[in-house]
C-alpha cells in the first residue's frame, strides 16, 4: 500500500486511463477526489472506489472553468483539508481535420480543456501544496505531443503544451518540495481509441504495425507509471516526461516498426 493516507484529485476519472488511474491509486491506499465533466460517469467510478475500502468524492467540473475548478479544489480541501497528488488528465479527441478546414472553435476547445484545464488545476492546487510544502502533479500528455502529427492541428499542439507545462512548474515549484513530471501515452485502448476505430478516423492495423511492440497499450500500463511517478521511489524524478508508449517514439526509421525481421 503505497499511498495509505495520501489524497489525490483525479481529473476526467470518469472513464478510460482517469478512471483506471483512480481505482489504482484507491487499490493502493489512497483516498480519491473523482472529477468528471460527466457526473453520472464520475458517480460511478467514485461507488467503485468506496467499493473498495477508500473514500471516493464525486466533483462534477468542466475544468477549463476557471469558477468551476475553484469550487471543486474549495469543495476538496473542506473534505479532506489537502491535496496531495494531482493527475491532470482530462481531454477530448480532436476531429482529425486539415488544418485548412479546422474551426477556430473547435480548435480553441481542444486546447482549453487539456491546457488552459492542466493550468486551472495546477494552479488551484498548487496554492495548497505550496502551503503545505509538499505535493506530486502527473500531466497525462501524449506521443502526439513529441512528434507532429497530421491534422491534429489542436491536440497536439495543447499536448505539447503540456510537456513545457509541466517543465516550467517542476523548477518553479521544486523549492516547495513538488514533483511535477508528465507521461506521454502511446495509443492506448480506451473508449477515446475505441469511438475513433468506430469512425474510421483511427486505424488501430496501421498503429500496431507503426508500433515496435506491435499492440496498443492497456490503461493498467499507464496507471502503473503514474503510480511510479507519484511515488517516493521517483523523489528525484522531477520535469520529466515519461513515454509509455510500446517504443513508438523510438522508431525513427521507415516503414513498418513490428516483426522486423
Ligand atoms: N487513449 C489514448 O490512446 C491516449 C493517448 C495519449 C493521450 N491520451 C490522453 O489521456 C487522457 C485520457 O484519455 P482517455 O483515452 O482515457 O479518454 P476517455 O474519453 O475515455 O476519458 C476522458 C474523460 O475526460 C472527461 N472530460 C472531457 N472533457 C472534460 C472537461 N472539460 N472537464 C472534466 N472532464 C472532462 C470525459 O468525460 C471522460 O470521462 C486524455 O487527456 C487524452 O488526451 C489518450
């Protein structure tokens, strides 16, 4: 049990790596503030996580809402009085369009939800972790974040933002004794991935061959290095950004990356 006693807020908890994330982090002694814009879904992972022994709290916020993450960082710290591990991990898809076409609404969507949110929340929360001289924040960014990638106009450029993010607050908070360090997922097999495939919009044949590993990764794997992350075992990890993502940023070379021969 590696996180008896610890409080950890859980953005986008509702559903695929956020909810993984949260039953992990419960399963190993942690008591979970669970954030969803969907409060149904949030509902049910927060019953999940009282199933399991801790507590779960159910905040319903859309967190590129500047009140809203106000409200439920106050609501947080009334209940449990700290945070002490923040994983800024809600996000939305973008519509994979060129860039050309992209409207400026949807674009400026995709980056107030992942990071104008990472921002609202590590700075929300980051107010009590200074306070309190201690605190760990795992951004969830992606490989498409590292690596350019066609018609992700929006999502790419707010994942890298995010990595940069999380670079300027490991040394701007290092003195208060936080870790702020971001894992940058491969494709993972999530209900995001699985609406994409349904759509056509992603091809899960042509991932697997990109990939070295030759597999999409599974939420549990991304959950694990969060764990790591947050963990004493990575006290000196700090602005760091951990790929998990089956070798796909490696592979610099042509063609396909699996069974190579
Ligand atoms: N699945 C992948 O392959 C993959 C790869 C790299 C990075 N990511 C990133 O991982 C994170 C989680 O993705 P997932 O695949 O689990 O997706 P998901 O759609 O299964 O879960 C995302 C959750 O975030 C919530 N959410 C969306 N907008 C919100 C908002 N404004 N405020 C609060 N909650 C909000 C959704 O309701 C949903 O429950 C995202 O940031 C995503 O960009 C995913």
């Amino acid at each position: 049990m590696r996180f008896n006693n610890k409080v950890a807020l859980v953005t986008g908890a509702g559903s695929g790596m956020g909810k993984s994330i949260a039953l992990f982090l419960a399963k190993e002694g942690a008591d979970i503030i669970v954030n969803d814009i969907n409060s149904e879904l949030a509902n049910a992972t927060a019953d999940d996580i009282n199933n399991i022994g801790q507590q779960g709290l159910s905040v319903t916020a859309d967190i590129s809402s500047e009140d809203e993450v106000q409200s439920m960082v106050e609501k947080s710290i009334v209940v449990f009085g700290r945070i002490d591990f923040l994983i800024n991990n809600a996000g939305i898809s973008d519509q994979f369009v060129p860039t050309i076409e992209q409207k400026a609404d949807y674009w400026q969507r995709v980056i107030d939800i992942h990071l104008r949110g990472c921002f609202l929340c590590s700075k929300e929360v980051g107010k009590h972790m200074i306070e309190k001289r201690y605190g760990k924040i795992v951004n969830i960014s992606s490989v498409v974040g590292i690596g350019g990638s066609p018609m992700r106009n929006a999502y790419g450029p707010a994942k890298a933002g995010i990595i940069m993010l999380t670079k300027t607050l490991a040394v701007e908070w290092a003195s208060y004794n936080i870790n702020v360090n971001s894992v940058s997922p491969g494709y993972i097999l999530t209900p995001l991935i699985e609406k994409g495939i349904e759509l056509g919009i992603i091809d899960d044949k042509v991932i697997i061959r990109r990939t070295p590993m030759g597999r999409l990764g599974r939420p549990e794997e991304i959950s694990e290095a969060v764990a790591f992350l947050l963990s004493d075992a990575a006290s000196y990890v700090n602005g760091c950004n951990l790929p998990v993502d089956g070798g796909w940023t490696s592979f610099g070379s042509y063609g396909d990356a699996f069974n190579i021969p």
